[in-house]
C-alpha cells in the first residue's frame, strides 16, 4: 500500500502544471497583464465546472458517510448562499485584474483548447468509475504548495491586482489540504489489486495532462 500511495504522489510530483512554463513565468514575475487576464478569464471556465464533476462524483457514491464528505466540495464552490463559495471569489480576482463579471460568465473568451480540456476532465468524472474519479482530484495534494506560491508572486510582482482579489488563493491552501487529505484515503481503499491501481494512477495522470492542456492552450493564445 506504501508503494502505490508513493506511486500516486510520484505522478503528482512529476507531472503536476506547477512545472509548467506558464506558471513558472507567472510565479516570476513574467506575464503581461493580457495574459494574466487571459489566464483569469480561461480558468474560470474550468472552476465554474467543478461542482458539475463533483456532483457526477457525488452520484456514484452508494454510502451516506460518502456522500457527506463529497458535498461539501460543491458548497466550497458553489457557496452557500449568493456572494459565497470559490466561484465568486475567483470572480472577485477577475474583476480585480480587469476582467469583467458578466466577461467571464459569457465564457466568450474561452478558448478551443480549454473548453476541450474541460469537458475531457467532465467526462472522465462522468464516465470512468468512482475510484478514478476521485484520484483525478489528487491534485490536490500538491495544491496548497501551489497555492501559497501564488499568492507571494501575486503580492510580489503583481501589485496592480488589489490584494482582495487573492481570497480565492488564501482559501483554497486549507481546502485543498483538507481535499487531498479526504480523497487519498478511498483511493487507497478502494484500488486493492493491480487493475484497479493501475486505473487510478492513469485517472491522475489524465488529470494532470487536463490542467497541462488548458496551460498550453493560454500560453500560445496570449504571449
């Protein structure tokens, strides 16, 4: 079991869109404002989807205890009432680099590569099993990291952006400690033998190829 968790945080380590040259150039200091605004404008496209792939997670959980500790990665996104949750705050981050409200929710600026990228993680949590479904979401293992990068090069190099709209980034370091720390378990539990392992791993994999595709497609639309 010690070697298949480490098997799982080796294809995090190696392949999660932390190495990816867009967001190296982001953490330093490199980007110009359009693709920022960009960046802001596309990734919007794949949180506004979140919920979608975690109700489809949702549906496939066949135990009450499952359920209730699946929902709350709605709530976390979608709020619990208006003006809550991770969309709005990632709308709050829009508007304070430039980016308009309605802008975003229009999704005219989303591109091919993107929508493609999204709708191939959609269908992964839409088709595949709960087992690989929930291991795409290890992630977020490496995102409170992730995140805590963010927001020292968002402070650092990015001060046109007014420290408010970073809530998102703040936010989301507890969270996606308490999602990895959550997720990790049942994939262990649940993948006992090799098949199912080898399943789980290239879910995780084919969610890392995801957030890599989106990158891809901002970095040659913007730069």
């Amino acid at each position: 079991m010690r070697d298949f968790e480490a098997e799982l945080r080796a294809v995090v380590r190696s392949r999660y869109h932390d190495l990816h040259p867009f967001n190296q150039r982001m953490h330093t200091g490199l980007l110009s404002r359009r693709e920022l605004r960009g960046w802001i404008l596309n990734r919007f496209h794949y949180q506004r989807h979140l919920p979608i792939k975690d109700a489809l997670i949702l549906a496939k959980l066949d135990h009450p205890d499952l359920r209730r500790l699946w929902i709350r990665r709605i709530v976390d996104q979608d709020g619990a009432s208006d003006g809550e949750g991770g969309l709005e705050r990632w709308l709050h981050l829009g508007e304070a680099a430039g980016c308009g409200r309605e802008e975003m929710w229009s999704g005219r600026a989303v591109l091919p590569g993107v929508r493609l990228a999204v709708d191939g993680y959609v269908n992964l949590c839409r088709h595949g099993s709960a087992l690989e479904a929930v291991a795409a979401s290890l992630t977020e293992l490496l995102a409170p990291d992730l995140m805590r990068t963010r927001i020292a090069a968002f402070e650092r190099h990015y001060p046109w952006i007014d420290s408010d709209g970073l809530r998102y980034f703040q936010v989301r370091v507890d969270q996606g400690r308490e999602d990895g720390e959550q997720a990790l378990p049942l994939v262990l539990s649940w993948a006992r033998g090799p098949t199912e392992r080898q399943a789980a791993i290239r879910a995780l994999e084919y969610k890392c190829e995801v957030l890599w595709t989106l990158l891809n497609a901002v970095e040659r639309a913007y730069r």
